[in-house]
C-alpha cells in the first residue's frame, strides 16, 4: 500500500514539472517574441533546458518572470545570442 502512494505522488510530480516546464517554455517563446518550437529548440541547445529539468521545483515558487530571466542567463553563458 505505501508503495502504490509513493507511486501516485511520483506520477503527481512529474505530471506538475512537465506543465511547469511547459508553461515556462511558453513564456520564454514570447518573452522573447519566438515560436515555441524554436523556443524549445534554443533553450535544449543552449543549456537551458538542463537548468529547467534540474532546478524547476525552485523556479516554479518564484514568479515567471525571473525564471525566464535565469534561463536567458544560463543560455547567453553557454553561446546563446538571442
């Protein structure tokens, strides 16, 4: 029984990081003024979706805005230009 409860706040988890992932990745595209695909594409080249994957529970608590901004700084510090 306790393993089918820390399945289900497992499965809760991962379902919140993948739509705050999407959410922040959204904003970014228009933060930005891009698509979304080039959004996401941009943001796997540069490093900023590693930085996502790894820090979201923190990033999620604070307002968009500023983790936009640390993933245009994570990206810009790894080659990104735009």
């Amino acid at each position: 029984m306790e393993a089918l409860q820390q399945k289900r706040e497992l499965d809760r988890e991962m379902q919140d990081k993948i739509l705050f992932m999407a959410f922040i990745i959204t904003k970014f595209a228009r933060a930005y003024k891009m698509s979304k695909p080039n959004a996401y594409l941009y943001l796997k080249k540069y490093g900023g979706l590693d930085f996502l994957n790894e820090c979201w529970w923190a990033l999620h608590i604070d307002n968009p805005y500023w983790a936009v901004r640390s993933m245009y700084e994570i990206c810009y510090q790894n080659g990104g230009l735009k």
